[in-house]
C-alpha cells in the first residue's frame, strides 16, 4: 500500500493577486519540515498541495510527516490518503482492504467523490454508490447517513492515480507564518503568553521572543522552563529567537527607592521599554502580550494604560477578552500546558506588593519612576541581553 498527504488550504484560497505569494511560503515553509523527515516530493495540484514519499524509508515516515504537516498554518485540513489505479474493481479492492480500520468506532458514514479526470469512466455518485456499497458489505452494522455523518471516506480520481481516504484531521489553520510581519512576544513561563505567541503566529506573524528574568531570584530553571515553552512554540514556528534580559538591579533598585504598591507597574513600564527597543533592532512592527482583561491587579483597563502609554507601536493582546478556561483549552492543544504549570518562579512574582495598585494614575507612576534614573536603567538592561535561537529540529544555540 502506498500513501501520500493530502493538504487543503484555508482561507488562503480567499486571497486577490497576492495568493500565489502566500501558497509559495506555505510550500516552502512544507518543503523544510519534509526535508527534515525524509525523502518527499511536495508540490501543488488542483487545489490541494501533496507530499509524496519517494522511497521506502520515507513511506515508514508518513506519520511523523503527518505530524509536521499538521503544524503548517494556512493548511485547514490534512489527510494520509492510499493511492491505487485508476480501475473501479481496485479502488473497491483498496477501500474493503484498508478502510475498515481506518473508520473504527463510526457508526455512520457518507462517500463523497470527486472526478478531475473527466475520462473515468464512472461519474461522482456512481462511484460514491459503488464504495458505498463495498463499506457496507465489509463493516458490520455501519449506516450511511448523508447529513450528519461521523465519517467521510473520499474518493478522487486524479490525473494519474486514484486517491481515497478517510477521516481528515484538522490542520493548523490561520494564515502562512511570516505573511504579516513580525512581532516582539513577551515570553513568561506561564500559560498565557505561549498562546498568545501561537494566536498571532497563527495570523501570520513571524515571532520573535524576549524574556525578563531575575536571577538568582529567578532561577535558572524557570529560564529553561521559557526555553521549552519556546521550543514547543517552533512546533509551529521552525525556528525562534529568545532574547533574555536581567532585570534584578532594576528590581532591587525598586524595592529600595518606591512605594511598595507601585512595584509591578513600575516593572511593567521597564519591561515596556526594553521590548520597544528591542523591537525597532528586529524590525519587529508590533509587541504582544498574554495579557487578559480584568485577570490580575496589572492588567485592569488603568494598570493596562500605565504601560501602553509608552509603546510607539503596537501592542497586540490576542486574550484580552478571553477567559481562563479558554486559554488553558488552547495551551492544551499546542502542547504547552504541562510545561507552563510547572512551579518555577517569574521575575513578575519576586517582590510583589501585598496590596498592588488596580486602578493606577499615569501621573502617580511617573512619579515614583522619576526616582529613578529610568533611562540609563533601560539601557543597561538592554545592553545585557542574550540571544538564544531555539529550533524545532536541533538544538539551542547562543547568537552572538
Ligand atoms: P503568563 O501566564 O503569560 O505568565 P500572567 O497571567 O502570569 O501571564 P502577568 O505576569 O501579569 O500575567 O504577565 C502579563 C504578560 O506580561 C504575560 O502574558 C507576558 O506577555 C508578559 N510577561 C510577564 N512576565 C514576563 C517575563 N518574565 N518575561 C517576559 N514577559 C513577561
Ligand atoms: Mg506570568
């Protein structure tokens, strides 16, 4: 039995003149994942791009290609289909032999066909009848249910083999990665800001990463803790850099010299103004955040002033209106929430004030920053970043 993956677009498929621009990164994007597996030839045709296992070894691989396939955004659905002859008596063949298993615990199913080769000589349903026929001889007590089936099984004649498969999985949806620009995340090591970096790569925004540590109040093991949420982002990303910054003189400076009650927005502006900087060296258009209305003291409506008044561009905030549960339903699906749970410490809970402003006056904070010698502080913390690039395939590796 051969396979092959079958990708269909998403809403690529709306796009004007610049289409071709968002499929050519989606296939390159497909090419680097399948290169990385094995020995695989991808290209497009009639709406659906194919991957197509070129030797045995790469056959075995269909699964973790399947894997990878399913990480490409832009791409909503994606099926393994067994290919066969274009001979009515072999498609019914392969669909008694392999379909069974491939529908296990349906009860209900519908065949849907497609011709491209208007040769063939049966049309659409007389072969959706014909297979349907097959399946209903071979799986017992299974019923056909055309409205509300709980399995598809499809047949496409193609230009030179038939296709036929069943149950397509979900893809990563959202646009191509890298067709909006790039964004700055602000990377914690807790559940909200790795699904806000997936939310906006998702719309096309190619991530980088900056992460605020406080060492040795924060320990190098909450560091590692952002470098796997980082690498479970590349999942999705390929590749990401992670620019860490020390912000312990800054915090201990804070403790010293301002109210107490000031404390996390007073850190909040610093961090504000690192990521700025840092954005405009990457030509990063937009900062995001996994800020969520209403969630903690720093992120009611005025907590949430105070920092943005310092942003010249954007700050993009994917779960402001989303609630917990929501979020954690996401960070399950990409893989990150037994990685965000674990108990590490972050730079946001060393020296948190017991009765922390909610409803913050610009005027007050700047106040208090103005103790302060905010500008050298900045720059001195930007100055002692450390670039880490984290990639899906291979290891870590320090940029100088
Ligand atoms: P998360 O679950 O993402 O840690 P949170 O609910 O704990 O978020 P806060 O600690 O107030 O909320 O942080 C709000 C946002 O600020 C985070 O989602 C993240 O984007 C950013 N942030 C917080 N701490 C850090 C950090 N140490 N480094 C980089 N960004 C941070
Ligand atoms: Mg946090």
């Amino acid at each position: 039995m051969k396979e092959v993956i079958l990708c269909k677009y998403g809403e690529v498929i709306l796009k004007g003149a610049n289409r071709s621009d968002f499929e050519a990164k989606m296939l390159k994007q497909l090419r680097q994942r399948a290169r990385r597996v094995g020995n695989f030839n991808v290209f497009y045709s009639q709406s659906t791009v194919y991957v197509v296992p070129q030797d045995e070894e790469s056959c075995e691989k269909i699964d973790e290609m399947m894997y990878q396939a399913k990480h490409v955004f832009g791409f909503v659905g994606v099926s393994k289909a067994i290919t066969c002859e274009k001979n009515m008596d072999v498609i019914l063949e392969t669909v008694k032999n392999h379909i069974p298993e491939r529908i296990k615990g349906a009860k209900t199913f519908k065949v849907e066909s497609k011709r491209s080769d208007k040769r063939f000589p049966l049309k659409s349903p007389e072969i959706s009848n014909l297979v349907g026929g097959a399946i209903l001889s071979c799986v017992p007590k299974i019923k056909v249910d055309v409205h509300n089936p709980d399995v598809i099984v499809r047949v496409e004649i193609r230009e030179h083999e038939a296709f036929i498969h069943a149950g397509q999985e979900k893809g990563a949806g959202g646009i191509p990665y890298g067709s909006s620009g790039r964004g700055l995340l602000l990377l914690s090591g807790g559940i909200d800001s790795p699904v806000a970096g997936f939310m906006m790569a998702k719309r096309g925004v190619q991530l980088e990463a900056i992460h605020f540590e406080s060492y040795p109040y924060t320990s190098e093991r909450a560091k590692e803790k952002v470098l796997s949420l980082a690498k479970i982002l590349t999942n999705y990303t390929m590749r990401m850099r992670v620019h860490v910054v020390s912000l312990t003189e800054i915090q201990e400076l804070l403790r010293d010299n301002c109210e107490e009650e000031y404390f996390t927005l007073l850190l909040r502006r610093y961090m504000m103004a690192i990521s700025l900087k840092i954005a405009k060296d990457y030509d990063c258009e937009a900062i995001i955040t996994g800020e969520s209305l209403g969630q903690v003291a720093s992120q009611t409506m005025k907590a949430i002033n105070v920092t943005n008044a310092l942003a010249d561009i954007p700050v993009y905030r994917p779960l402001i209106g989303m609630d917990k549960e929501e979020i954690i339903s996401i960070s399950r699906k990409i893989g990150a929430y037994e990685t965000s749970v674990l108990p590490y410490e972050d730079c946001c809970t060393v020296f948190t004030p017991r009765h922390p402003r909610t409803r913050p006056e610009l005027d007050k904070v700047i106040e208090q920053e103005q103790r302060l010698d905010f500008n050298r502080l900045v720059e001195e913390a930007y100055k002692s970043k450390e670039t880490i690039v984290v990639k899906c395939f291979g290891d870590n590796k320090t940029e100088e």
